[in-house]
C-alpha cells in the first residue's frame, strides 16, 4: 500500500473530498468557464428518499450547495454501469424533484430553481465517451444553444485523460491527482508548484500515515472491495456474460459493502454514517 489514499475507493474519496476548501478547488477546476468562481460550498444530506412508496430513492456519494445557492452532485464510478447515462439523468432528476416540493404551485413561483449540476469521475472507459471531459446540457437540436440552463452534466473519463506537462491547467492536475494519488512516483513533480490552497490541502490529509487506527482498517477494506470489484469486472468480460458479469459486481459489491460495515458497527460508528458510506439501508445495518 502506497503512501497516499487512493481517491477512486469509497472511502478515500469521500474522505479526502468532503473538505469544503478541497472541494471548493476541485469544482473551480472542473467548471471554470462554465460558472463563477465559487467561494464557498456547504454538504447536504446525500440520501433522498422516494416521493412515493412504488418509487427509487437515491444516495449519492457527495452532494454540495454553492454560495449562489447551486446544488453539485458528485459521483465516483469504477466499473462500467449498464445504461449509465439514463442513470446519471435519474441522479439529476431526483436531485431537481427533492427540490419542488408536492402542491408547488408555479404561479408563486418567483424564480427558477438553483442549477443542478452532476459530474460523474469514471475510472473506465464508456460507451460513446471519447474524451476526457465531456460536458452536456439541454439545447436546441436546430441552433445548438443552451435551451434551459437549470442543469448540466460533466462525465470526466480519466482512462482518456493525459498528462502535458507543457500545457498545465488546474483541471488537468486534478485529473491526474485522481488518477495517481494513490501511486504518488506517477505524479508530475511540476504540478507541486501549481497547486493552491485546495490541492495542497488534499496532499495532507491523504496522507495515509494520517489516519487513526479506524480509518486505516476502514480504509484498507474499502480498497480491498475496490480491487475486488476490478477482479470482478475483468473475470466477467472474459467469460463474455453480460448479465453475468453485472450481477457477479453487483453481489460482490454489495458483500463488501456489508463486510466493511461490520467493521464499522464494530468501531462503534454511527448507523447513519454507515449507512452513508456503505449505501446500506439502516435495517440491513441494524441487522448484521
């Protein structure tokens, strides 16, 4: 194990980005041009329950408001998710619907709701993705402007990232600090003097010799779930089962879900952060 967390694990990622000044610098990074310089974000409740019994309630993995009031969700994806675009819409959506509360009457309505943005980091290639960043948003077919600007999705495909140390930007150090913060010899040493507040504070609190005992043992079953799911994910590819392979992850997954919240409960942590961490549901916790 390197002397860096790696940030595509669970727990790594969530670790190390729900710091508002870390975050703060990874959002300026990935939406600059796109939006104002964001000066402050604060982290809401991940969980958003269904409206209705017969519906799917969602948990993100880490969900923030700007200080203009802008809803951010932000999402780690590993393995390639079947039909995962309509997924990420389905985040988005439920995000908005949390938002417009049952009998809104819209001619109260005084102003548009705050944009909603999603940007989904995938540690593998997708269908139909052939680039680092790829940015959507509602337009018109016909003149290719913006139609309604209330949402927006960015898919950061890091496998399509590559590093120019000739042409640095701050985006381009964060792609490639998720991409190699857990393997730092793979680093660009120059990104070092290029780094603000946000990166160098990510330096330090991914220090793996930083964590206290719990979060190292956490941290470790996290990356074995991690390792696993790439296992996983290959073995299926090869035996060319598609349903197979989707079920194989997704049992495992949730298998190492559990394992690491036993650990948890063990620790004496919260069944609610368990629960936030792990996507278990509070019975299946309760229930270990």
């Amino acid at each position: 194990m390197g002397k860096f967390i790696d940030l595509r694990c669970d727990f790594g990622f969530k670790y190390c980005m729900s710091d508002p000044i870390i975050m703060k610098s990874f959002l300026n990074a990935i939406l600059d041009g796109d939006e104002d310089t964001i000066t402050r974000v604060k982290f809401e409740n991940v969980e958003k329950t269904a409206s209705q019994k017969d519906k799917r309630g969602v948990t993100f993995d880490l969900l923030c408001t700007t200080n203009k009031g802008n809803s951010i969700l932000i999402e780690m994806q590993n393995s390639c998710q079947k039909f995962f675009k309509t997924r990420a819409n389905f985040y988005v959506y439920k995000l908005m619907d949390s938002k417009i509360k049952r009998g809104f009457a819209w001619k109260k309505m005084k102003k548009d709701i705050p944009k909603i943005i999603g940007i989904f980091i995938m540690g593998k290639n997708m269908a139909d993705i052939d680039k680092a960043v790829t940015r959507t948003a509602e337009c018109d077919l016909d003149t290719g402007k913006i139609f309604w600007d209330r949402h927006r999705k960015y898919f950061v495909s890091l496998p399509q990232f590559s590093f120019d140390a000739n042409n640095i930007t701050k985006r381009d150090i964060w792609f490639d600090f998720f991409k190699n913060l857990g393997r730092m010899e793979n680093i660009d040493p120059s990104v070092y003097e290029r780094a603000d507040e946000g990166l160098l504070r990510l330096i330090e609190k991914a220090k793996i010799g930083a964590l206290s005992e719990k979060e190292h043992r956490i941290y470790e079953a996290s990356m074995k779930a991690l390792e696993d799911e790439v296992d996983m994910e290959e073995a299926g590819y090869e035996r060319g089962l598609e349903e197979g392979r989707k079920e194989g992850i997704e049992e495992g997954r949730k298998n190492n879900s559990i394992q690491i919240a036993k650990e948890m409960k063990k620790e004496g942590m919260n069944p609610s952060l368990i629960a936030k961490l792990t996507k278990l549901s509070l019975y299946e916790i309760e229930t270990l």
